[in-house]
C-alpha cells in the first residue's frame, strides 16, 4: 500500500491540503518580507490588525458550518445537474432553495452591521495603545471593508460544497491560496505592508466569486424557484444549531487569537508581533492537517442523513489516525525549522519566540487538532454539544492569558494556551464524543435486524 493510499489522499483532501500548503508558502513568505520591510513594531501592529480582523467570527456567526450541513442533508434526496437543474425530491428541492434565501438575506445584513460596528472598535483600540506612531488608520479601514465583502462571499462557498462539490470547492481554495500569497507579497515589496491583510482578503473574494459565477445556474435556479410548503423556518430550524455554534466559535478565538492582542496590551507591540509571527505558522499547521477532517463534513453529513452510523464511525476512526499522522510529521518539520534557524538566520529567529516556547504551542496545536476534528464529526448531525465546553475553554484561556501575558509574557501565553486546550478541552471533548457515539452506535443496532440487514 503506498503512502498516498495510507494518508487517505482523494482529489478532495489532494486540492485542499495543495491549498493550505500553498497558505503555507504564502505565510513563510509573507513572514520574510514582514522580517525585512516591517519594523518590529510595525509587525506587532500588523499581527494586531490581523487578530482584530479575525473578530469577524462574531458576525458570521457560524452559520456558514450550519449552511454546508443544512445543504448537505437536503442533497441526499437530489440530483445536481452540470447545466443547473434539480431533479429529485420536490420538499427537499424547494428546502434548498429556501436555505441559500435565507442565507443571502442573514450575511448581506451581517456584512453591513460588521462594518458599523468592527471598523471604531479598531480605531479605539489602536489610539489607545500608541496608535499614532505611524499611519494605521487607512490600512485599518480597508481591511475591515474587505473583510465585510470576504464575509458576505463565504456563505456561497459553503453552500455549494454542501451540495456535494467539494473537490470544486477544495481546488478554488487552492486557487484563493495563490492569490492570496501573490497578493500579500506585492504590498510588502511595495512597502505597504499595512494593506496587505486587505489585500489577501480581495484576492481570496476575488478568487472565490470568480468560482462561485461558473455555478451561477444552480444558484439562479434555486433563488427564482418558489419555496412554497418547504420554506426552512429559520428561527425553529436554523437558530438552535446556530447561535449554539456562534458561540462556540467565538470562544475559539480566545483559544487562539486572543493572545496577541492582551501581549500587545501588556507587553507592547514587538512581543505581540513574536507570538503573532508563531501564531501564524502554528495555525496554518493546524489549518493544513484538517484537510482530512474539513473535507469530510459534506460526506459525514450525507452517511448521517441516510442513519449509515456504524460505517460512519470506521470513516472517521481512519480519517483521525491520517490527521494525526500528517500533524506529526508537520510539527517535525516546523520544529526542526525553527531550530534551525536559531543558526542559519539568528536575526529572523528574533522575531519569533523561542524554541521551547514554540514547542509548547505546537503541543497545544495538536490537541486543538483533535478537538476541531472531533467537532466537525458530532457538528455534522446538526447539533452542538461543545457550546458548555468552547464557554469553560475560554474563559479559562482567557483569564489565564491575562494573568500570566504581564508577567511571563510569551511563555505564559503559550502555557496558558496548553493548559486550556491539551489539560481541559481535549479530555472534555473526548468524553463528549465518546457518549454520542455510544448514542448513535446504539441507534445503528436498533434498525437492524439478525442478518445485519438494515430495517
């Protein structure tokens, strides 16, 4: 068996992790040229700026994960056609195209709000922590703009992997890569470094909208057609799962962003912009291993519609061990890079935090590996039982972070990180998981009868 076959490499994962290490590339450039046309406190502010923008979690709301699900489990009943037509179950048929209405209504209306809202808390927060040291405001004020038209564009992606393109929608991620580094480079060769968050995010909407156009048929269709008696009731149907996997994924990013900015708040801006740079490198490798998990969200959704649980639990069993396994051989490679270049480019490795530091963060990548992966499992039967555990995760990290940031600084965030995610939300999750699927094992036995033949 070759390692091809071993890693469980389809054309899904194949164009996906070529996009995230594409993102890969893209940031070890990006982080050169940060290195050599940012100062170390313009990096700081730049890592910021990037943390603050991430807040955009707040207005998506987690809808996008709840839509792919959604979509999913209608399509089970429909067959897509190349030229855009559906054919199939007319109640789930007209579903779907209540879902994408109402999806195209929620995010038009949280892009404006985003805007209002995101653009003066950055104004307040960067006046208030020695903001006129340069000219940041501009900068600012694009990326939040592009980051509205980035959050209005994803739901769309979203929708259409649902609907079973995932490989589609995995090689337009590797597209919205390159587009994304090419883009990043140019303003830093420009020495606009500041604009480059904006501009990552143009080229990556750029990309996206240009593919989401080539499926302009299905997505016509289904908005001119009437929803009639399937109208998806939002409020009984949508709001339970989302507002349940909003919060969750706000609490994610105080398991992860938050460090910088309270670094940044408690130690300045050259320490925020060390842990922000390995951050960075940190989340694109937890970013690249979820390609065997994220690309099966569509797939676990579909075997869950049709109840084929004992045949999803092996699926995700080997889909686990690959992660694993890639994320070990990731974290060697990241580690003995950065020790390496201790000595090959001691100035670089100045910007970043030190060795043991790192270390500690990819330990707690790893168990944030997990527990993501274990989230997109039990997600995908459109319910959200991490909401208790993402809350507790997050007020542990942050209140730990506070703490420690003023006195330890980025061994105390990095400490922090780990202890809330390897010390308590890896254990808990695990124990969440391992009473589901005790419960949808237990369903699978029920419908079957003495010859192992479904009811």
């Amino acid at each position: 068996m070759t390692l091809h076959t071993r890693l469980g490499m389809d054309g899904a994962i194949g164009y996906t992790f070529l996009a995230r290490a594409m993102g890969i590339v893209g940031s070890t450039g990006t982080v050169l040229l940060i290195a050599h046309s940012l100062s170390p406190m313009e990096q700081g502010f730049y890592y910021t700026l990037l943390s603050l923008v991430s807040l955009q979690l707040i207005f998506e709301l987690g809808f996008s994960f709840v839509l792919q699900q959604m979509a999913a489990h209608e399509c089970v009943h429909l067959e897509l056609c190349e030229d855009g037509s559906i054919h199939g179950d007319k109640l789930a048929h007209a579903r779907l195209a209540s879902i994408l209405k109402i999806t195209l209504r929620w995010y038009t209306l949280a892009a404006v709000v985003m805007v209002v809202v995101l653009a003066p808390i950055g104004f307040l927060f960067f006046e208030a922590h020695k903001g006129d040291a340069f000219h940041w405001q501009a900068p600012w004020f694009f990326a939040v703009i592009a980051s509205a038209l980035g959050l209005w564009a994803t739901p769309l992606y979203s929708f259409i992997e649902g609907c079973g393109e995932v490989r589609a929608v995995a090689v337009m991620r590797f597209r919205q890569s390159l587009a994304a580094a090419l883009m990043a480079w140019i303003a830093l060769l420009l020495h606009k470094g500041m604009y480059a968050p904006a501009l990552v995010i143009v080229g990556q909407t750029g990309m996206g909208l240009l593919f989401v156009t080539t499926r302009r048929r299905l997505m016509m269709g289904l908005l001119r057609h009437s929803s009639g008696d399937g109208c998806v009731h939002w409020m009984r149907e949508v709001w339970p799962f989302q507002w349940r996997i909003a919060v969750s994924w706000l609490c994610t990013y105080f398991t992860a962003q938050v460090f910088v900015p309270i670094l940044f708040w408690r130690r300045g801006a050259i320490e925020a912009g060390q842990m922000g740079m390995s951050l960075s490198i940190t989340g694109y490798m937890i970013v690249l291993v979820l390609a065997w998990t994220s690309t099966k969200a569509t797939p676990f959704g579909r075997l869950i519609a049709r109840r084929e649980y004992d045949l999803l639990d092996q699926f995700f069993q080997r889909t686990l061990r690959q992660t694993l396994i890639v994320f070990a051989l990731t974290a060697t490679i990241a580690i003995s890079s950065i020790a390496a270049l201790a000595i090959v480019a001691p100035s670089l490795a100045q910007r970043m935090v030190p060795l043991k530091v790192f270390m500690l963060m990819v330990i707690a990548a790893c168990a944030n590996c997990v527990v993501q992966s274990l989230a997109i499992l039990l997600r995908a039967f459109k319910s959200e039982p991490f909401l208790v555990q993402s809350l507790l995760v997050a007020v542990l990290t942050l209140g730990m972070a506070t703490l420690s940031a003023g006195r330890w600084g980025s061994m105390g965030s990095a400490a922090s990180y780990l202890l809330a995610t390897g010390g308590v939300a890896l254990p808990s999750a695990f124990r969440i998981y391992q009473r589901m699927r005790r419960m949808y094992l237990k369903v699978e036995t029920r419908v079957l009868v003495p010859d192992g033949e479904p009811v």
